[in-house]
C-alpha cells in the first residue's frame, strides 16, 4: 500500500517544484522552437506551393492548412486548460493553475485566427463572409469562453482565487467542446462535416495530409514554445509578488 | 432540512417584495426593451410579427441577466451569506433556494408579461402556448446558469459586466432552442425535438448548476 500510494502522483509532483520545472523547459526550449519552425515553414511551403490545386475548388482551398490545424488547436488547447484547472482545483498543483492561465490567451488567438481564416474561405467558396451554421457558432461561443475565462482570471486581486474562479469556468465550459466536434454531423448546415474519423479512410488526397499534420505538428510545437515563455513570466511575476509582501511584511514588522 | 430550504426561499421573496418596484426591475426592462421594437419597425411593417419570437426571446435574455447580480452580492456584503453557509443546509441547497427565489421574482413575471407583449408584436396565434412552455422550461435554466456567473463573481467592484461575458456562452444554447421552438410551432416545423432539449437541458442545469455554484461561493466565503 505505502509503494502504491508513493509512486501515483509521482510524475505529477515531479513539477510542483517550479526551480525544478524551469530546468526542464531551458532544456527543451531551443529543440520545441527548432520543431516549430520548421514544421510551420514545411507545412506553409507544401501547402501553398508544392500540393496540387483542388479540382473542384482550384487554389482557394489552401488556406485549409492553416484553418483546420488551428481549429483543432483551439479545441485542444480548452481541453488542455479545463484539464489543468481541475488539477490545480482538485490537488492544488502550483504549476495547473498557472499552466490554464498562461494557456488561455494563445486558445484565443487559435480561435481567432480559425474564425477569421474560416470566414477568408467561405467568401471565395460560399459567397458570404458568415453563416450562422451549428460549427461556426459554437467557435465563436468558444472564444467567449477563452475571453471569459481571461476576464474572471485578471477580475481578482489574489492570483490563487482568481485561478480558482476560473478553472470552475473553464470546467463549466467544456461542455461546448464536443458540441463543437459533434455539430457537424448533427446538424446538417452550411460546415462541411468531418474529413477525419478514427475507423474510416481519410476522404482528403493523401498528398494533401501531409502538409496538414506537419502544420498541426508545427503548431502544437509553437504552442509548447509560447507557454514555456508565458510559464517562465508567471513564475517570475509571482515571486517578485512573494518578494513584496515579505517585504512590506518586514516593514511592519520592524516599523 | 425541507423547512430551511423553504424558509430560505420565503425570507428572499419577501425581501424581494419589500424592495418595491426595484425588485422588479428585471420585468420592467423587458417590457421596456420590447417596447422599442415596434416603434422602431413602424405600423405599417410586417417584418414584426417575423421577428417576434426573437425579439421576446433575446429581450428575455438581457433581462435575467440584468437581474443576476442581486442574487448573492447583497447577502455577501452584509454577511448574511457567510450565516446562512452556517446553517443545517448544505451550501448546494442554499443556491437552489436562491435560484427558486430568483426565478419566482424575475422568470415568472416574465413569463406573465410575455403573453401581452407576443399580442403587442403581432405574434401568429400558433406560437402563443408553445412560447409559454418554452418560457417555463427555458427561464429556470437562466436563473442555474446565471447563478454560476453570479456566484463566480460575487463580492467583485466590477462583477456586473463580467456576469454577462461568463453566462453569454451557456445562454446561447437556451435562445436558440426556445426561438426554434416557437418558430417551430409558428411555421408547422414541428417544435417538440427543441421543446425536449430544452427540458433535457433544465435536468442537466438542475443537476450541474448547484455544485459549480456552491464551489463558486465556498471560495468567496473563505
């Protein structure tokens, strides 16, 4: 019993000790930055260059290689914030909290940009700029979530209540992730339904798969590049906050 | 541990009754808010009677969330929370007792102005019962889900906009499936599939609200 219990929580302790967390990430910070720019550069360069025209489509299509990895990296990225604030709700872990935080902004901006791209697509190929179809809606219910979640964060004084207040948002609001993946097969709007299912065949010309997963590759390497630096001025912010109150503790000490 | 929960709900109503026309406040905006569109549109327009479903429903909207504020923050400013926490009803319960009040004060006036308002906008007869039904089904949700933004926010200086940012996302679901219920009803489309996710959307608040709510105050309170 004692083995057990020593050993569960074992790789989650590992980076409670945030001094122990910032050697990891100088370790790997120049190799994920390495990935992600390469994978984005190779992905941009196959998609838009180097693939062939849609028949159907011509060369509009290719801003599939930007919106389709950032529409699942928005998804991700609130599944990643929900999962973290129910780590720091439930165990208190120092590092969840801030991880939901500092992950917040850059869902939004994959949120943005999906929309935007979505909405640079559909004009060519729908002839509107938006349509109020199941999909798109609930991106955009999506990046309230993300604005929502950043607002009740920055609302409170003390940073651990307003992580707490958040990560009950954010786990609220996780809710809206599977309607978002699911409403296009439910509803039968406007948004294409899915390319990819786990049992089927991709219906997508496997020459163009490859650009599509190094992009999403290159993102979630982009991703792990700008948390880190996020992480790095959370810690810092947060001891140079621990260094005020022990100093204004000392002078009431002392005074 | 009954008798707690109704007393709590009797002490809020009548609260809400001695505070005179401001308790109301919520229904007086949304005849207010509905007002306008007619006179916007002009007599002679029959775009209205189109948009009456939406209009009813989004005026419904704004009005709950206008209202959402006063469900914890006074309590909490004066104490009293921090006393009712204290007492033989868990903290879970004591939000069903305020959400009860809450809708007892603003979902049920508007469904009782909702009606008047429908013949004022020249709302096809069809839509009339369905719209009431959606109203009872859909107003209860409101007052659970506001209750979880109230709760996040409560105690805030600047809690009062940021209600609307946090509960926007979930009330979205409501306005559309209520809208597509009368306008189900209305056009002959048929309005029990959103009638029936509505309803299964009440049980799901009902059953989640509470414990996000709670989690919300316990924090305040600590």
């Amino acid at each position: 019993m004692a083995t057990k219990t020593r050993n569960s929580g074992r790789s989650l302790h590992l980076f409670a000790n945030p001094a122990r967390f910032l050697r990891f990430a100088r370790k790997i910070f120049p190799w994920v930055a390495i990935v992600a720019a390469v994978c984005i550069i190779a992905a941009l360069v196959l998609g838009l260059g180097v693939v062939p025209a849609d028949n159907l489509q011509g060369d509009a299509y290719r801003i599939i290689f930007v919106h389709v990895p950032a529409s699942w990296m928005a998804l991700m990225i609130y599944v990643i914030m929900a999962l973290a604030s129910a780590a720091g709700f439930i165990w208190r872990h120092p590092l969840a909290d801030l991880v939901a935080k500092s992950s917040a902004p850059i869902g939004a901006c994959f949120t943005l940009i999906s929309l935007v791209t979505g909405s640079l697509w559909g004009e060519p190929i729908w002839g509107t700029w938006w349509v109020w179809d199941a999909r798109i809606t609930s991106m955009l219910v999506l990046l309230f979530l993300y604005l929502g979640y950043i607002a009740l964060n920055n609302a409170y004084d003390d940073p651990t209540k307003g992580a707490r207040a958040s990560a009950i948002l954010a786990l609220v609001g996780v809710i809206n992730v599977p309607i978002v993946k699911f409403s296009v097969d439910y509803f039968n709007t406007l948004h294409q339904p899915a390319t990819f299912s786990k049992f089927d065949r991709p219906s997508m010309d496997p020459s163009m798969i490859a650009p599509l997963l190094i992009m999403v590759v290159g993102f979630i390497a982009f991703y792990l590049v700008v948390l880190i630096i996020r992480l790095r001025a959370e810690i810092a912010a947060r001891r140079i906050r621990n260094l005020r109150l022990a100093q204004v503790g000392n002078q009431g000490a002392n005074g | 541990m009954v008798t707690a929960f109704f007393s709590l709900v009797r002490q809020d109503f009548r609260l809400a009754l001695r505070g005179g026309i401001g308790s109301l406040v919520a229904v007086i905006f949304f005849v207010i808010a509905v007002s306008l569109f007619p006179l916007g549109f002009g007599p002679e327009s029959t775009l209205l009677e189109r948009v009456a479903p939406v209009i009813l429903w989004v005026c419904a909207l704004l009005a709950t969330m206008l209202s959402l504020g006063r469900m914890f923050d006074e309590d909490y400013e004066d104490g009293s929370l921090e006393v009712i926490a204290l007492g033989p009803l868990p903290l879970e319960g004591v939000v069903l007792a305020k959400v009860l009040a809450h809708w007892l004060t603003t979902g049920l006036p508007l469904m009782c102005a909702a009606p008047v308002l429908a013949l004022m906008l020249n709302m096809s007869v069809e839509g009339f019962a369905v719209l009431m039904i959606a109203l009872a089904l859909g107003t209860p949700i409101l007052s659970l889900v506001g209750s979880v933004g109230a709760a996040l926010t409560v105690g805030l200086r600047r809690g009062g906009v940021l209600i609307s940012l946090l509960v926007l996302p979930l009330y979205v679901p409501v306005l559309l499936f209520g809208v597509g219920a009368v306008e189900g009803a209305i056009f002959g489309l048929g309005e029990r599939a959103h009638l029936l996710i509505l309803a299964g959307g009440l049980v799901i608040a009902l059953a989640l609200t509470p414990w996000a709510s709670a989690a919300a105050l316990r924090m305040a309170l600590e």
